[in-house]
C-alpha cells in the first residue's frame, strides 16, 4: 500500500523508501528535510523573499554554464548548516515544488542585501 511522504506529499511504496522511518517519507533526503524543518523551528528561521530577479549560472554536470533567473516573489530560507562553502549565505528554496530548477544557492552579502528582503 502506497504512503503519502510528508515531505514532498509524493505518493510512495515504503518498501521504496530509503528513510529509516520509510512509513513517514519516501526517501531518506525527505527524512533530513524533515529534521532540518523541526531543527529551524526550534532555532528561528530566518526567511528571505526575492526582491528583485536574480540570474545564477549552474556548474554542475551537464548543465554547465545553463543560467537560470531566481523569481521575484521566491521564498528562501537561510541555513548555514547546508552550507556547501560556494559563498557567505546558504539559501534553500521554499516553494517545495518538485519540479524547482533552483533549490538552493549561496550567496555573498552584497547580492543578499541587493535581492532579498528578510520576511
Ligand atoms: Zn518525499
């Protein structure tokens, strides 16, 4: 019998699953976003909204020098402990849509301050 992940409200077997709680998300990425969710509500989080468009150029794979436009409007929020070291601040897309291009980027403060108001 399929599971609803609570994560990513995909619908999945939890035989499937990677999760050691594989009855409450489908993968074991769902599990830690899941942590990380209960860990910011416990610390405070802090939220940015984009103010103004946003180009970054991907280096991963095959999607080298693709750039892609981080939306006016898109919610991030900042999380150090996701930090890769590409830049000062770490920020994780909100929307939690499966199909976002850009789930997380790093950014210095100038581009911090320059499109992003903290909300
Ligand atoms: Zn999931």
């Amino acid at each position: 019998m399929n599971k609803k992940c609570l994560v990513c409200a995909n619908s999945y077997n939890p035989q499937d699953s990677g999760s050691f709680f594989n009855f409450k998300f489908c993968s074991d990425e769902c599990e830690q976003k899941a942590e990380i969710e209960a860990k910011s509500a416990e610390t405070g989080v802090h939220m940015y909204m984009c103010i103004s468009p946003f180009p970054i150029r991907f280096s991963n794979g095959t999607e080298t020098g693709a750039t892609e436009i981080v939306v006016e409007g898109s919610k991030w929020r900042i999380d150090g402990s996701l930090a890769r070291g590409l830049n000062k601040f770490h920020l994780e897309n909100l929307s939690g849509r499966v199909d976002e291009k850009i789930t997380w980027l790093e950014v210095d403060e100038q581009a911090l301050s320059r499109h992003f108001q903290k909300i």
